[in-house]
C-alpha cells in the first residue's frame, strides 16, 4: 500500500469514528472494500498507538511570579584609594624667625609648673614643683606668684582627740602649750616625750626609756621624768626625777615631795621617798638622806643622794658622799667630820653594836611621825 492509499484509510478511519460516535452505537467496526471482494471483517482497534514524538517542550509556567528583587552581580566599584599623585614639595625653606632667643621669651607666668627653657629656638616646658614635707596630716601646696611651697595643718586628717602640727604631725590635744611635762604627758607624737631644753622652754624630744630614779649616765629618761644631778659634790651621779605641779604627781610615801625647782625653769621635780636607816628606795651608788624643806618650814623629806663613798661608821669624811648609803657625814664636835649610821631613837636595834641612837641639834629631827638621829 502506498503512502497515499495509507493516508486515505486513516482519513476514513477517522470520519468512520466521528460517525460512529454520532449515532450513539457500540459497533465500532467499519468494512471497507477496495476491491470488490469480500475481505472479511477488518475490524480496527480503538485508538492506534501513538507513533507521534514525545513533546519535550517546557511547560507553562503557572507559579506567581517572583518579585524579590534579584541579586546585584554585577562588578562593584573600586573605592580603594588611588595612589598618591601628589607633586614634590617645591616650596621654599622657612626662614621665619625661631619661636624663642632666650627662657624669658618662654615665661608663662605660672610658676608653679617650673621654669621654662629655649632650646634651639623652641620653648620648653619646665618642671612641676613638688611641694612635701613628709608630715602626712598637712595640706601641701604651690602658692602662685611665689611658686613656694605651703603646708598647712589640717586637724581632719588625724584621730579623735589628735591636731595636725605642722612639724610633729598628729598629736595629742594638750590643754598645755606646747606639751604637757608630768605624766601623763601630752602634746607630742609618737615616740617623742615632753623635755626642757638647756633654754628652759619645754620641747618635745626622742623619747627615752629610764624610769624615775635610775641612771641616766647614757639614755635620757621616759616621758614624764627629766635626768638631774643627783649630788651635793662635783662628782656626777645622775638620776632620773620625775616632773610635778603638786605632791600628788609624786607618790604616796611620805618622802614624796613636790619642792624641787628646776635649775634655770619654773618646772618642779619630785624627791624620792627612801628609808634613811636602811637606805630602801635609792638604787646603787646613792644613798637616802633626810632634808628640811626650807628656812620657814620644819617640814621635812627625803631624797636619793650619790655618789656614795665607801665611808662606814666613825670614817671621817668631808660630805655625804664619802659615806656609804644609809650614813650621813655629821660634824661630832671634838672628833671632827664622821661617817655615822641613821637611826631612830627608840629603835635600838638600828645602832647594832655601835653606840646609841643620839639626837640631832637641840630639837631633834622629825620625819614621818618619827624622830631619828645618828649612831655615836
């Protein structure tokens, strides 16, 4: 069968069909005769397979469309910064005239932040001025014009019952100026006591560490006690007195006395209570004797008295100090100056040995209820 023949039968093939679909019936065979003869019943299926290509076209796109803005590939600008094109300096040098000549040229007229120098024609700056003084309760200051330096007390920076001395530092409040000598002393810092300078005015010094009654030969006495001669003679005991305003500041025995004036002050001194019999209450190299208080009072005392000497009883002598402690150098009339033991009188057992307690002047001596004289 030609391809023109083959065209005509699916053309009939066709119509055959929309014929048959028309006339509502289920016979969907056709005969068709080309020749005249009975050919039987050719009867075609249905459909014929699809011989047709497939379609590989892209289908429609039926999705919303997108709005989103797409990105930006294209190259961005180049922003870096271009090489430096600028011509050569050809300016001219400059012969302006230098800042400065001289340090006067560069005076600010501060002068707390120090002088000013020219160096090279050019000003500098100077150097602060430090103002300290070590006393950590002050206030230190420049003060301008001067540029001098300024401490000032400042009582704040101390303890309750403490002011700022500009010099000593925090301080004890002292009702007396400027310190208090009788202990409880007052009115100097730490570690310094209240003394009496060779002037007489009172002082705060390094404060020493012997107590009222010792040596005081090479350290200075504690606060509250001065370093006395403790002597009749040329010959140097020195002892540590304790200062007083009344008997009281002194002690409780009946020695102790608020009566000594101070050589070149107005300050007092306390004696020492002792035992002139035994010579208690004096340290080594002293000795206790017993003293009137003055011309118009029979009042009397006692006090520590040195340096002794090796004077026992009857030894001649030319003071006190030629005797031991617990004897005193009494003039005897015919026999001249001794060395004789203190004793009261109706002790008998103070003379041990030696001749009987005798009185002392026409009156006796009095002290502490009790009256003593001298074994002789």
């Amino acid at each position: 069968m030609t391809n023109t023949t083959w065209l005509l039968v699916l053309v009939s093939l066709v119509l055959a069909l929309g014929c048959a679909e028309g006339n509502g019936r289920g016979d969907t065979s056709i005969s068709t005769d080309t020749s005249g003869d009975d050919v039987g019943d050719t009867a075609l299926p249905d459909a014929m397979p699809d011989t047709s290509m497939p379609d590989t076209s892209t289908p429609p796109d039926t999705s919303s469309p997108d709005t989103a803005t797409p990105p930006d590939t294209s190259t961005p600008p180049d922003t870096s910064t271009p090489p430096d094109t600028l011509m050569p300096d050809t300016s001219m040098p400059d012969t302006s005239m230098p800042e400065c000549t001289r340090a006067a040229d560069c005076d600010d007229g501060v002068a707390c932040n120090g002088a000013e120098r020219c160096v090279g024609g050019s000003c500098r700056a100077g150097t602060d001025v430090v103002c300290t003084d070590r006393v950590a309760c002050t206030v230190d200051t420049c003060t301008e014009p001067s540029g001098e330096c300024n401490f000032a007390p400042r009582d704040a920076s101390c303890a309750a019952g403490e002011t700022c001395d500009a010099i000593m530092g925090c301080i004890s409040s002292c009702s007396e100026d400027p310190c208090r000598l009788v202990s409880p002393q007052c009115g100097c810092p730490a570690g310094e006591g209240c003394y009496v300078a060779t002037t007489g005015a009172r002082i705060c010094a390094a404060a020493g560490t012997v107590a009222v009654g010792g040596d005081c030969s090479s350290v200075n006495c504690a606060p509250g006690a001065v370093c006395i001669e403790a002597g009749t003679t040329a010959s140097p005991a020195p002892a540590c007195k304790a200062f007083c305003n009344t008997d009281l500041d002194c002690g409780v025995g009946p020695g102790d006395r608020c009566l000594v004036m101070l050589t070149g002050s107005s300050e007092n001194i306390c004696t020492t209570n002792c035992v002139p019999e035994t010579n208690a209450g004096c340290r080594a190299n002293t000795g206790c004797q017993i003293f009137t208080e003055s011309a118009t009072s029979s009042a009397t005392l006692t006090d520590c008295i040195g340096p002794t000497g090796a004077g026992g009883q009857g030894a001649t002598c030319t003071d006190d100090s030629s005797c031991r402690g617990g004897f005193s150098c009494i003039d005897t009339g015919t026999m001249g100056m001794r060395c004789l033991k203190w004793c009261r009188m109706t002790v008998t057992s103070d003379c041990a040995g030696t001749p009987v307690c005798n009185r002392l002047g026409a009156t006796g001596l009095m002290y502490n209820g009790r009256e003593y004289g001298v074994c002789f």
